[in-house]
C-alpha cells in the first residue's frame, strides 16, 4: 500500500468511535454546517430576487413598447390629418376661399399694382 493510505489510517477511521469523540466531531463541524445552510438560504434568495427582477423587467419593458406603439399611432393619425389639410390647402378655389374667409383678404386686381422707380 502507498504511505497517502496506509492500514493504520483505514483502521482509524473504521473502528467505532466513542460518544465523546462523536460529540467532539458534531462541535467542529456545527459551524460548518451553519455556514453552509446560510450560504444556501443567500444563493437561493439571490436566485428569487434575479428571478423577479427579470421578470418585472420584461413586464416593464412590453408596457413601454405598448406606450410606444400607442403613440407611433397618434403621431401618424396626426401625419394623415395634416397631410390632407395640407392636400385640400393646395387646392386654389380652397385657399381662395380661407383666403377671404378667414384673413379678409381678395385676389389682386390691375389697380393693385405698384411700380417701384
């Protein structure tokens, strides 16, 4: 056999302990498996909190598109509206007509011509 594992080491660890060394062993090892349980708990909180920070992130995120989207819409409904105001205003007995409507204004007349010397 190697001298790393050797006869009296396995015999050791075989024999049946006494309740003293068992309590002895309990001791060492209490703060251990403290440490482990709360190493345990934090990792499996950790996980819970980067779970739902996730998913309230994708949550947050579709109401941001869906605001997006909503005003996308407005904006070209708004473009449609004035695209056709715009179309009507190229029309020349419309803009005739808000012309004297609205400004009080009339088309020139020949007498209405000044010449600059």
């Amino acid at each position: 056999m190697s001298d790393t594992f050797s006869t009296e080491k396995l015999t050791q660890w075989l024999r049946p302990k006494s309740a003293v060394e068992r309590a002895r062993g309990s001791e060492e090892h209490f703060v251990l498996r403290l440490a482990l349980l709360v190493v345990l708990f934090v990792v499996i909180g950790a996980a819970g909190v980067l779970r739902v920070k996730r998913m309230s992130i994708g949550v947050r995120t579709a109401y941001e598109l869906v605001r997006t989207n909503d005003e996308l819409r407005m904006q070209l409904d708004e473009n449609r509206r004035l695209e056709a105001q715009l179309t009507g205003m190229k029309n020349p007995n419309l803009l005739h007509k808000e012309a004297a409507d609205h400004f009080d204004m009339r088309p020139a007349g020949t007498e209405d011509i000044q010449e600059v010397e």
